[in-house]
C-alpha cells in the first residue's frame, strides 16, 4: 500500500537557521504530494503542494520538490522563525482528479524554533 | 470563501457513554468530505469519507460511525465509547472538481475518554 515515511523529531533549531525536513514516500500509483503544517491546538493547514515530478511548491518561504527518482519532497526553509514552530506533516494522495479517497500522512516532524 | 466548522472543540466524556461530533460546511457544494483521527504519538488516520449524501465507506472497522444527512453535513458517532476512542478528531473536505485534489481541514475535536 501508501505509505509516508518522515523524521519525527523534535527538531530543535535556533532562529534563521536553515531547516530542512525529509519526507520519503511509496505509492501504487502517481501521486499528489503535500505538506500540511498544524500549530498547536488547531487543525492542520496546507502549506504547499506538488502534483507531478520535478514541480515545486513554495509557501512563506517553505519549498519542496517532487522528485519521482528519489522518491522524496523534502521541505525546506532558507532561514526560520520562532513561529515556525509546529508539526509538519507530509501527504500524498494516489487518486484520479475529483477522487474521494483520503490522504496518507506521514507521522508528523515536532519542530521547535528556539530564539 | 469556503469554511468548515466543527464542534464542539474539546468534549470529555465517559467510557460507555454515547458520541456525536459534527462538522458543517460553507461555501461550496456537493464536496467530498473526510473524518481523521489524531491519536497522541501518531499520525492521521483515515476513519470514513463520504462522496454524497447518505454515502458512507469506511476505512478502519471500529466502534464508531459516521453519517451524512445533510450535502454539506458530517456526523461522526458512536453509540459507547472505549479509552482508545481518545484523540482529536478533525473533518475535511475537498472538491470534486478534476484540478483540485487537496483536502481542507476543521479546527478539530480534542476527545478524552475516561
């Protein structure tokens, strides 16, 4: 079947340092990869997406790119802020257009900006 | 804009007691709609989604159910609670237009069963 596989952390960085999260997936089909961030207390929020190899998506300076060969779309951050801190989650979803079926979710990064 | 709604937000309640958590959607019709369970340490799982009105399917066998009675209305029920029905429950939805393939989520259901 689906499966996500990322760190889980926590990741513990200080403030403006680079960040990046890794996220490995396999899917029996072509699948539509995301990131989903969820701050504390709250539901989860789309960060950003990709939909087909070597596309990336971008989002309040977050990035990732599909990378069919390899399997990944790790997410990154050139420098972070203490409001970063959250749990991010990787996604895919192997469906046509308009499917019904839910999304496979990795377990979830804990990642702790420290100022 | 569309939004989704659930409540109530933080529920306690006993083992052996009855649940109904409900989720409503605004904005957009005919949308395909989702509950996840978070449990504490794990990931989301997939409970039930639902393409249209009283159109279930149901991913994991549990002692929970859901219903829709309503185009843009998801029920999550169950009629006794176990310990392990603890988490946070949380609705989506998406749409069932080709190009869109995300799934939007609800604030969530904080459940302590005791």
């Amino acid at each position: 079947g689906d499966s996500v596989t990322q760190m889980e952390g926590p990741v513990t960085l200080s403030e403006e340092a680079f960040l990046t999260i890794n996220c490995t997936y396999t899917a029996t089909g072509y699948p539509s990869l995301f990131w989903y961030v969820q701050y504390p207390g709250e539901g989860l929020q789309l960060l950003l997406k990709a939909t087909k190899a070597d596309d990336k998506g971008s989002n309040k300076g977050f990035e990732a790119t599909y990378r069919k060969e390899t399997t990944s779309f790790h997410l990154e951050k050139g420098s972070v802020q203490v409001s970063d801190s959250a749990v991010y989650f990787c996604a895919l979803r192997v469906s046509p257009g308009g499917g019904a079926d839910g999304l496979t979710f990795g377990k979830g990064t804990h990642l702790i900006i420290q100022p | 804009s569309q939004t989704i709604h659930q409540w109530p937000a933080t529920l306690v309640q006993p083992v052996g007691s009855p649940l109904s958590l409900e989720c409503t959607v605004e904005g957009t019709s005919n949308p395909n709609l989702y509950w996840y369970r978070q449990a504490a340490g794990r990931g989301l799982q997939l409970l039930f989604y639902s393409v249209g009105i009283g159109q279930i399917s149901s991913e994991v066998p549990q002692n929970l159910s859901a219903s829709r009675p309503q185009d843009r209305q998801f029920i999550l029920s169950s009629k006794k609670l176990l310990l392990s029905d603890s988490g946070f429950y949380l609705c989506a939805w998406s749409s069932t237009h080709l190009i869109y393939n995300e799934q939007f989520f609800g604030p969530g259901t904080r459940l302590t069963v005791l």
